[in-house]
C-alpha cells in the first residue's frame, strides 16, 4: 500500500453539478498529479502540482481545476459536469520531476 | 508524439506457464518507459522502469521487460505465472524528458490466470 489517500472513494452526481475530489501525498512528497480512468482504458494526464503551481496540464478543458496546498495535499475540482465525466480519477504523488510516481486507489466518480 | 500502444487487450494463461504482454512506443528520443499493474480496487502499482541504463529490465514479482529500439518494442514477461497476477497491465511512456509524472498511457492489458 501507498501512503497516497483520495477521498471519497465513490462519488454520484447529476450533470451540471460541480464537484471536489480530494488527495494526501505521501509523506515527503511536493508533487501531485491528477489522472482520468474511463471504463476499459488507461489513465490520462490531466494536471500537475508542484510546490503549490500548476506544473503542466493535459488535453482537459478549464472546467478542471486544481489545487495543492502548503502541505501538498491537493483537490481537483471539476464544474459543470458532464455525463462523460464519469470515470476513475486517480492522485499520485511524487518527489520533484523522479518519474516513479505512487497512486491512490481513486475515487470513483458516477455523473447520472 | 510519443505514444504506447498495447498489442493485446486481453491475455490469458495456464498458472505455471509464461507470460507475455506486448507493447510497442513511439518516441522521437530515448524514452523512459515503464509497466504498472492495477489489481481491482487498488491503486496503480509500478512493476518495472527503463531509462537506458540497462535492455533488460527487472521488476517486482518476477516480471522482466526488454527494450528493443530496432523494434520500438518493451513486452513484459515472466517465466511462470501465478494466479495473484491476473490483473490489468498498463505500458507507460513519459514524454517529457526529466519531467515526471506527466505520462503516457496504454489502453491497457488485461491478465487472466486460469487454476
């Protein structure tokens, strides 16, 4: 197991709503990155967090957002939301620019 | 643009037998490439990384993954399978030299290990 926690791990909103998904770093760790899981394909980048900056985005639109806190904890937030937004969204931390990065178990997000 | 792409969506083998799960990547320099593994309800896991120290890569549990630039290929293997591999197998490419975390996925591999 991984020191990275994400809260909640389920989650069910209606479309139009906003919504904020939270997540702890491993001890230790200044970065945080954001990552998207629809159902049967693989993780995509969607933002990073480095000593409280955003530190590089993905293809997602301004209706995600983020934020990292002075002791790396970040939230991603995400409005007006989509039916398509529905998907796993995982946090891992890591220490700087090292590649090797530690996942939480995600939160499980379901927009009816 | 550097790009991964997994040969197989899903594999499946007798435990005790090998495993082979394919990837191919697109890369317009050296890459740095990576196999994560992803039990249910768990979260990604790394088994192995390649950064051009050494082809042949070893990993956790007895997974092992060999670069080849002439074929741009980085399969994942293990001799003997157990039934505590069948999972989800993503081959990773991080794009931006010296710039972790942001990375490439594939679509994914999915192990079925049969008693």
């Amino acid at each position: 197991e991984t020191g990275v926690t994400q809260s909640p791990t389920h989650l069910i909103k209606t479309r139009g709503q906003q919504v904020t998904l939270r997540c702890s770093s491993q001890s230790g760790h200044n970065t945080v990155s954001w990552y998207q899981q629809a159902l049967g394909q693989g993780p995509q980048f969607i933002f990073q967090y480095y000593r409280e900056e955003e530190n590089g985005r993905g293809n997602f639109p301004p209706r995600f957002s983020g934020l990292q806190f002075p002791n790396y904890s970040s939230e991603l937030n995400v409005n007006a939301l989509e039916l398509d937004d529905s998907a796993l969204y995982l946090c891992a931390s890591s220490l700087g620019a090292d590649e090797k990065l530690f996942f939480g178990s995600g939160t499980q997000l379901s927009v009816l | 643009a550097q790009s991964v792409t997994q040969l197989d969506s899903h594999v499946s083998v007798s435990e005790g037998t090998p495993v082979l799960l394919r990837c191919n990547y697109s890369s317009s320099y050296s890459p740095s490439l990576f196999w994560y593994v992803q039990h249910p309800n768990k979260g990604l896991q790394l088994l192995l990384k390649y950064t051009s120290a050494a082809t042949l890569v070893k990993g956790i549990n007895g997974f092992e993954a060999e670069f080849k630039k002439s074929e741009t290929s980085f399969h994942l293997t293990k001799p003997s399978a157990h039934m505590s591999d069948a999972a989800e197998y993503f081959c990773v490419v991080s794009p931006f030299y010296n710039q972790g975390g942001k990375l490439i996925f594939g679509q994914g591999t999915e192990l079925s290990v049969k008693p």
